[in-house]
C-alpha cells in the first residue's frame, strides 16, 4: 500500500514539474501546447507500459494461487477418502 502511495505521488510531483516547466519557458502558445501534449502522450505510453506490465504479474501469481489451491484440494481429498477407508476397515469399539 505504501509502495503504492509513494509511485502515485511520483507521478504526480513529476506531470507537476513537467507541467511547470513547459508553462515557464519562453515559448508561443502554440509551442507550448505541442509540448504538453507530447509529454502528455510519453506519460500516457509508460503508465500504459506499467499498467500492462502489473497486470502480467498479477495474473501469473493469480495463475500460481490457483495451482497451489488445486492442489491444496487434491490433496485434502485424498485425505478425506483416506480416513473414510480407515473407519470402514475398523469397526467402531472394538482393538
């Protein structure tokens, strides 16, 4: 969560600094806006990057959760089926 807070206020002190450095140059109006939407499209491009990078990863460990829950339950399964088999060879009361 922290890791998080801390990337999101990254972004946003540096579209800031961007944002204040393109508006602070001596450039036309015109100018200005063709740079801020260039930086505008690279910040766009690399959170895309960082979106779709996320969610590969997230997905895989999904995947890994998954397989380690299937077989968490097999497992349990099996032990289940080997505890009924020991009640039914041993009748109740008796050594």
């Amino acid at each position: 969560m922290a890791k998080s807070k801390f990337l999101l206020g990254a972004i946003i002190g540096a579209t800031a600094g961007i944002v204040a450095g393109i508006l602070s140059a001596p450039k036309s109006g015109k100018e200005t806006r063709a740079d801020i939407k260039r930086k505008a499209n690279e910040l766009k491009a690399d959170a895309d990057r960082k979106v779709k990078d996320i969610r590969g990863k997230a997905e895989a460990k999904g995947d890994e959760l998954m397989d380690q829950a299937d077989e968490l339950k097999s497992r349990v399964e099996n032990a289940v089926e080997g505890a009924k088999d020991g009640f039914k060879k041993k009748p109740l009361g008796r050594k």
